[in-house]
C-alpha cells in the first residue's frame, strides 16, 4: 500500500481537480469574492489531490489521542495553567490543528496550532469536487458544515447552557488585509444560515460593557478568535472580556497553553517527564514514535548546537505560521546567534511527503506536503494538505496551497 500510495503521489495526473467546478464554487460566492482568491490570492488552492494510507491516518488518529489522553492529566494542566486556568470558561477551542510530515518513516507531527486556518475554505474546495472521480476516499465528517456549526453550538453550551447563542463575532486585526479572509466571508455565511448572526470585526471595534461585549449596538455572545496574540496581551477588552466571563470566548488562551505552546513538544518527547505527569506506557510509546523530538534551545550549549544543528529544525517557543523558522543547514552565523539567546525550540528533522504536479501544464515539480488534521475535543473531522516549495507553507507557490486529500 505504501509504493502504490507513494506512486500516486509521484503522478502529476493523479487526483487533478475540476478546476472549472472550483472556478464555479467561488464565483457562486459572488464577484466580490471571487477577484479576492482568484486575483489577489492565486495560490489558495492546489490542482490536485493529495493521497495517504489508511495506516498513515491511523497514526495520525492515534497521536492525536496520545496528546489528548495528556493533557487531561491533573499535573499536566496544573504544569501548564498554574493559578492562571480561568473559572468558568469551559470551552475546549474549535479548530485545533494538528500539522504532520508523512514520509517513509511514518506521520511525524510537527507542531499544534489552536486557530488553525483553512477549514471553511477546505469545505467549499470539497464540495467542488463532489461530481468528480477522484480516486480514494475524502477524510471528512459527511457534514462538514454541520459539524462545524454543531462545534460552535457546543462551545457555547458549555458555558451558557440552554441559553439562545444569537451572535458569533469572527475577530482579527485588519481582517480586509488578512489573507484567509476569504474564509472569514465563508465562516459568516455558514452561521447566517444556522441562523446565528456573524459579524467580521477588527479587536478594535470591541466595547465593554455592563452586561457584555459588544460591537457597535450588537452584543457578541461568542467570539471566534483568529487572533495571533494567544495570550490576548495586546487586545485588553478582549482580554477582560473573557477573564470576567462576559463572552465566550473560542479558542482561548488556556488552549494555546495546553496544546500549542511549542516548549509542550519538549515535554510530550520526554519519556521520563510523561511518566512523571502519570501518562500511560502505550501513550508516551504513541507520542514518542510520532513526535519527533524536541528540545528547548539553552545558549550554554551553543557549541554543541552549533555541531549538530544540520539535525534540527529551529522554530520560536510562541511563534506561528513558521514565521522566524529555519533549518539548522541554511541558518546564517546572525540567525544562529540569534536563536541561541533563547526563546526557541530545536525539533529533529523530519522530512516532509512530496506530491509531484504539473500546474498549468508545466513540466512535473516537486512540491513538500504538510498534512493537516482538524480536530475538535479531540475527534477529527477533516483531514487537508498544503503544497508549498521552500522553507514555509506560505501560500506564494505557483501550483501550490490547500490540497484535498484522499485516503486510498
């Protein structure tokens, strides 16, 4: 299964999309939307599927699990939260995104984001291709937007019960300049037709009040936070917002500090420290073979560092969207001081999957593969990929961007 999974990766014709049926998805979203990806963002969308085994998906699942079976552990929420846990907000987070390298070797996660990007986006690419043959199996709820409205219900249950949820109000800075606001467009629209009213808001449009937050005249039930201050440090209502409770508030600062705060990784590939917090053998054995290692970058051990940093891939403790990443090999004698005055962790190279594509009818080019879970307490409900060339996942690849991705 693994040669015939690789071998439809290496063909370029494999799994190409209807790229006419994703040209009449967006352009239903109206013109507006379609000069924003079409001419603004070309390389949102990839022009073939990406395909993994089911073993490959297997693996992935059962990281997934190891992860979640340690951070319910009492000691690791009292390591990670400390006195800052915040009473009364029982949201878990929507959109967690568990990002993994499958080579060879096996899946590899590679970090844990709590607001990843791409889902609304993904839906729309998927339904695209509903008439489409592709070959495979799409790793998706049957109901995506279901679930996906359904999620926020849930968010919002667990903090107000019973109460009517009648306003979600989607926040990032500038989010016009933003470049999945596309998606932001796509996330309105599907809670407009759940019946819930979905504002675009910038955090400065955002006022405290007795009785709530709000915007403008209109009190926010729920906020979905796109923001990348996880610790809401910059955006003080906000901030006072969730720590009195007047909003829910998802996903929120103690989820970022028990899931994707990257020194987490350090301690999810320590086999003694997992034990220490009272995990379970077969979990640290998941996490240990689909984590590759990491280690938090101390500068008194510059040199060996400096020996070994071809073995590395070295990455800011709190940082995002692989911005201030780089690969021990390429780092210059500047970048390489700078990494060593801390603040970053070091994770053992693990090279990501290749998919093979001809864009545009050119000649076939190699692009990595980072493969994309998105999950919510825990369960999966769509598995993507991006296709990128260079360092980054960055969205600037002819040919690239978000990729379905196909279970053979």
């Amino acid at each position: 299964m693994a040669d015939r999974v690789a071998g439809m990766n290496a063909d370029c014709h494999a799994g190409e999309l209807d790229y006419g049926a994703v040209e009449r998805a967006l352009r239903a979203q109206g013109d507006d939307f379609w000069h924003a990806v079409k001419e603004e963002r070309p390389h949102l969308c990839a022009c073939a599927a990406v395909f993994i085994s089911a073993e490959q998906l297997a693996q992935m699942r059962a990281v997934i699990a190891a992860v979640e079976q340690v951070v319910a552990l009492p000691a690791w929420r009292k390591a990670r939260l400390g006195e800052a846990a915040h009473a009364g907000q029982h949201a878990r987070g929507v959109f967690f995104g568990y990002d993994f390298h499958l080579n060879a070797d096996g899946a590899h996660l590679i970090e844990i984001n709590t607001n990843a990007g791409g889902a609304f986006f993904n839906v729309l690419l998927l339904d695209s291709q509903k008439a489409t043959n592709l070959p495979g199996a799409a790793v998706a709820d049957a109901d995506l937007e279901q679930s996906f409205v359904g999620m926020f219900r849930d968010e919002w249950r667990l903090t107000r019960g019973d109460a009517p949820l009648r306003c979600i109000a989607i926040i990032d800075e500038q989010p016009l300049q933003q470049y999945l606001h596309p998606e932001f467009v796509l996330a309105q629209r599907m809670f407009e037709r759940a019946g819930i009213t979905a504002l675009i808001v910038d955090p400065s449009e955002l006022e405290l009040r007795g009785n709530g937050l709000y915007c403008g005249e209109r009190k926010i039930d729920l906020v979905y936070n796109r923001l990348t201050d996880f610790s809401l440090a910059q955006f003080a209502v906000l901030d006072e917002a969730f720590r009195q409770g007047r909003v829910v508030l998802t996903p929120h600062p103690d989820a970022y500090a028990l899931y994707a705060d990257k020194r987490n990784l350090a301690v999810l590939t320590d086999a003694s420290a997992l034990r220490e917090l009272g995990a379970a053998e077969a979990t640290i054995d998941a996490l240990l073979a689909g984590i590759p290692q990491v280690r938090l970058v101390d500068g008194a051990e510059r040199e060996q560092w400096r020996a070994e940093r071809k073995q590395w891939f070295f990455k800011p403790a709190t940082g995002y969207g692989g911005k201030g990443s780089y690969r021990g090999a390429n780092v210059t004698n500047r970048v390489f001081d700078e990494i060593m005055q801390g603040g970053y962790v070091a994770q053992k190279m693990a090279a990501p999957g290749e998919r093979i594509l001809c864009p545009g009818g050119a000649e076939p080019t190699a692009f990595k593969v980072d493969v994309r879970c998105y999950v919510y307490a825990g369960r999966v409900q769509l598995v993507v990929a991006r296709l990128y060339q260079g360092q980054a996942t960055n969205f600037r690849t002819p040919g690239g961007g978000f990729a379905l991705v196909r279970r053979v």
